[in-house]
C-alpha cells in the first residue's frame, strides 16, 4: 500500500512547524543575475509585465516573464540595490541571460551572474525577527515586506531582505559571502535553538509543503500556463509595454480557458501523480470527460490533510465539489491553507 512521504516523516513535519509555530532557517541561494546601466529601467520595465519603473530604492518587486504568446517563462524577484542597479532573483539564470541577451536591442544596459558572490540564507517564522534582531547590528524592527538594507550580523557585511517563499507574515533573507556562510550558519543555529526553532533540511519543505499551504506556485506549477489562469494578473502593469502583451490582452478580453484551483485528499494514503514529481500529471474527469491535470499535490502540516493545484478548464470545477482521481475521492477548495 502507498505510504504518504510527507505525513509520516517526522523530520519533514518538525522542520515545517518550527517555521509555522517559531523559527525556522534555511540555506537556499537562488541565482542572481546584477544589471546596470542608463536604460536599464526601461529595459526591466519592457521585459516584465509587473511595474518595475516606480520600484524604488531598496524595494523588491515579484514577477512573472512571458513570451511572446503571453505564457509565463520564469518567475522572479526584481531587487533595486541603488538607483540604476537590480539585482534579479531567479532559479534559472543560464535561461534568463539568454532571453534577455535576444531580446535588448538598443537597451544600453549590461548584466552579469553574481550567485557565486553572495549565500542567501532564509529565516522564516513568527520568531524570525527576534532572530535577526539578536545578530544584526541595525535592527529590522522598521523593515518594510519587500525591503533590502545593508546591515551586518556581528561584524560580517550583508544584505538583509524581508520576504520569503513561506508564507509567513514574518520572514528575512540574509545574503552574505559565501565564505562567511560557515559563521553565520552556526550563529543561526545557536540562536534558533534558544527560540525553539530548528535549522530546515528537507527541500520539499522549502519548496512544497510551505509554499503550497499558502497558495504560492513553483516554476514547474506555472509552465506553459498565463498569468490569467493562475491568478497572477493583479502583478500585470496594463499601462505599459512589456513582452507578450498582445498575446496577453487577447486572453484578456476573451477569458482564460483555463484556471488553477485547489483541492484536497481526505483518505492519508494515495497514490496521485502531479506534475512536480515529472510527467503530465494525473487527469481529472468530470462525466467522462477530461477536464485537467493535477499540478502539485503535498501534505499540509498545518491542516493534517494532503492539499494541492488542479490545472482545470475555466469554471467546471467549483468549491466543495466532490471528484474521484485515479480510485480516490477529493474535494475541490481554496487555494491557501493558511487562513
């Protein structure tokens, strides 16, 4: 008989309730890609639907990138370190250097890959900021959500950043040297301990459990889906040009075909696939008919019941509706689990 992953690990399940109920830290460095120059505003602005122009210093901005025909090709965060300097966030660097090198044109700018400069560590949960506050020399007490500042934990220079893939109202990025990373880790670890809090090692936690409890979405969940469908447009700027936004106002006027919703597995023990395990996904129906595919599909610490993304034609399914996928029952939810 299937045994579900998630539930009976304990390890997983410590690891996602210290950052729900304390603290939890991680070291998790996304790729990050610096560029400068006199256009590059403009050129930020042309390459994200998001409003990138009335980012200020020292905030961070999310969003998606689309292609030509609408259709989300990488998710990131937009950092504006100083007045013509981002930094850009992404788990695909080699993908959008790339894009960005066919796509400049007569934009003066210029852009490196600088993820070996700088480790990222996360320190999430409703302890997070009594966390830092006790290692950094400036306290984060005034910083805003999508804020980045220099600071310096006991003497080591870094970036502090608030935010997070967790969910958590309270939650900081600590981007330092790598070769401080040894330092800092063992200060995190010491410091969490006296808080109950718990370094976190399991990805799944990091990338799944946490993220899907409150709604968020992994690269994988958004391929060859548009902002539309999965509710992304409010992070879409319609006064400006951007990249895909011919495509994108079709949809708009006609509706998306399709929407993302929720769902949840009563029985503890199944076997569904979703697509982050690779593969399509397994196929939902509705008389016979296939009407989507499973996305994503986890255990939710926090509600006891295994939760996930139906990638679905737009307005079959509805809340509270009740399915059977592949022998199991489900019933169509919400899509955040965190109240």
């Amino acid at each position: 008989m299937y045994k579900n992953i998630f539930k009976y690990d304990e390890m997983k399940r410590a690891e996602h309730m210290a950052v729900r109920n304390t603290v939890g830290w991680y070291f998790w460095t996304h790729q990050l890609l610096e560029i400068t120059g006199p256009d590059v505003t403009a050129f930020l602005d042309y390459m994200f639907p998001n409003d990138i122009a009335s980012l200020a210093v020292g905030r961070d901005r999310y969003t998606v990138m689309l292609n030509e025909d609408g259709e989300i090709i990488d998710d990131v965060v937009v950092m504006r370190v100083s007045e013509d300097t981002y930094w850009v966030s992404t788990l695909f660097a080699t993908k959008l250097d790339d894009w960005w090198y066919f796509h400049q044109g007569d934009y003066d700018v210029e852009w490196s890959e600088i993820t070996e400069d700088w480790a990222m560590y996360a320190v999430q949960g409703p302890r997070s900021r009594e966390l830092v506050n006790v290692l950094a020399e400036k306290s984060v007490d005034g910083l805003k959500f999508f804020e980045i500042a220099d600071n310096a934990i006991r003497g080591i220079p870094c970036k502090i950043n608030r935010g997070g893939f967790t969910g958590e109202k309270l939650g900081y990025e600590i981007y330092v040297n790598p070769d401080d990373g040894e330092a800092l880790e063992t200060m995190l670890k010491a410091e969490a301990e006296k808080l109950g809090g718990r370094e976190v090692t399991e990805f799944q936690v990091m990338a799944w459990t946490l993220p899907t409890e409150a709604g968020f979405y992994y690269m994988r969940d958004l391929a060859h889906t548009n902002p539309l469908e999965v509710g992304l447009d409010r992070n879409i700027c319609w006064d400006k040009d951007f990249i895909g936004k011919e495509a994108l106002l079709k949809v708009k006027e006609t509706g998306p075909a399709r929407e993302m919703v929720g769902f949840e597995v009563p029985e503890t023990d199944h076997y569904i696939r979703a697509k982050q395990f690779g593969g399509p996904g397994e196929p939902v129906y509705v008389d016979g008919e296939e009407v989507g595919r499973v996305s994503k599909l986890v255990y939710s610490y926090v509600q006891e019941k295994n939760i996930g993304y139906i990638l679905a034609k737009k307005d079959v399914l509805h809340p509270g509706d009740r399915l059977n996928v592949h022998g199991y029952d489900i019933v169509i939810s919400g899509r955040s689990w965190l109240g």
